[in-house]
C-alpha cells in the first residue's frame, strides 16, 4: 500500500490516513462496512471504502480565537 493512488477530492496523504482512521473508529463502534470486503479489519476495510469514495467527509475553516481571550501572561 506504499504505492497508493489518492481519490481526487483527497489533498494529501495525511488528510486520506485521517478520513480513514476516523472511518475505523466507526467500523469499530459497531457501523457496517459501505464495501464488500473479504477483510475483517475496521482499518483496511476503512482503507478501502475511503479509496472507493463512499466515505464522505468535508474540510471545515479554523475559526482563529478572539482577541483578548487567551490565558493572562505575566
């Protein structure tokens, strides 16, 4: 899996491992796999669904703190 092609809405390979870690963690909480898979594991079976782009997900824009909010200094 070295070699691995991304879907096109996937950016970076970081982003593909983190949609699919957070698809593991469901499969592993009980929800049933999106693939037919001869796999067991939630994480390959993740993989899978992820590459098959039945795993939707969406970037959402970091919300900057306001200012004046943080903790005291001095």
């Amino acid at each position: 899996m070295s070699n691995l092609i991304l879907p096109r809405d996937v950016d970076s390979k970081f982003r593909f491992i983190t949609v699919a870690a957070q698809r593991a963690k469901q499969l592993q909480g009980g929800a049933k796999p999106r693939v037919d898979t001869h796999s067991r594991k939630p994480t390959r079976i993740a993989v899978e669904e992820t590459l098959a782009g039945t795993v939707s997900w969406e970037m959402r824009e970091e919300v900057a703190p306001a200012e004046g909010g943080g903790p005291a200094k001095g």
